[in-house]
C-alpha cells in the first residue's frame, strides 16, 4: 500500500447495534497508534516494548485497566460491556490529566479523541452492547468533513466489506 493510501484506511469504534444515532469514533491506523501509545505512556509503559507491538514484554507485567483497549486487533473483534465499564474511569482520568498540560497543545487533539471514546463506551455500557471494531476506508474517516452516518458490517473471513456510505 503506498503511504498516501494508508493515510486513508482507518478504524471505527461503536456500539454493535444497528441504532445509526450511537456515538462513534474513528481513526486512521496511524492516528490510533500514536493515541494508544499515549494512553500507554500515561500508565507509565511504553507501547513498542510489549508483546505484539515490537517487543517482548508480558502483558501481565503490567497493572492497566486499558489493557484490552490497548492489545485488541486494531480493526476486528469486540469489547464486552463489562471491559467497556472497566476502561472508562482510567481513559476519563487519562483525558482530565492531559486537559490540564494546557501547554501542551499536540495533546488536544488526544484529549478530544479520549473524550469522545469515553462517549462511546459509556454508550455501550448503558446500551449492554459490545464495542466494535471494524475497517473503514476512503472519505469514510470524516477527511471530508461529514460525519459517519453508519455501521460497518462484519467481516466475513477472507472477504472484505465495503464500508457504510455516508448522509
């Protein structure tokens, strides 16, 4: 895939229900990378040194809530209600601490991104549904300035679906 082109492939978090209303998030890979790496740097470990990010480190050699936010498959699989409510008060402390290192302003965009999930989740929580991940790709990463008005549908082994048209 050439670079420009992988700017332009993304997740999508949501609740997995068919309500188009729920909240949802999304990312390109690269952008959730660097976000999941500041929420590991926040829990005072560093990403690239755990096992299926480059390095060998146990995941159990660490005390994190936001483990199964943190080593989840970026774009396939769920979260259950349960771990969704176990994220939520360590993901909300994260976004209140980087709102306050108001000199700092490439945190904004992570605190906005950590805020939003935080709604996300709460809504998953409160629906008892579990939180999807999926691929997106295109202008359906909001590039466009249009907000997403669907839900991804599940992937099939070895096929690949078309994404969700926008409103």
């Amino acid at each position: 895939m050439r670079g420009d082109e992988e700017d332009h492939v993304g997740l999508v978090l949501c609740p997995a229900d068919d309500d188009t209303d729920s909240p949802d998030i999304s990312w390109s890979y690269n952008r959730f990378d660097v976000f999941r790496r500041r929420l590991a740097q926040a829990g005072g470990f560093t990403l690239s040194e755990m096992r299926g990010f480059g390095g060998e480190r146990p995941w159990d050699s660490v005390s994190t809530t936001l483990e199964p936010l943190l080593d989840h498959p970026d774009d396939d699989g769920t979260l259950t209600p349960a771990q969704c409510a176990a994220i939520l008060p360590r993901l909300e402390a994260i976004a209140d601490q980087w709102r306050q290192c108001d000199n700092d302003p490439l945190l904004k965009p992570y605190v906005d991104d950590a805020l939003q999930l935080v709604t996300v989740l709460r809504c998953g929580v409160d629906k008892n549904v579990d939180l999807l991940f999926a691929q997106i790709a295109g202008d359906w990463l909001g590039l466009t300035g249009r907000r997403w008005s669907g839900r991804p549908r599940r992937r099939r082994r070895g096929r690949r679906t078309p994404p969700v048209p926008w409103r």
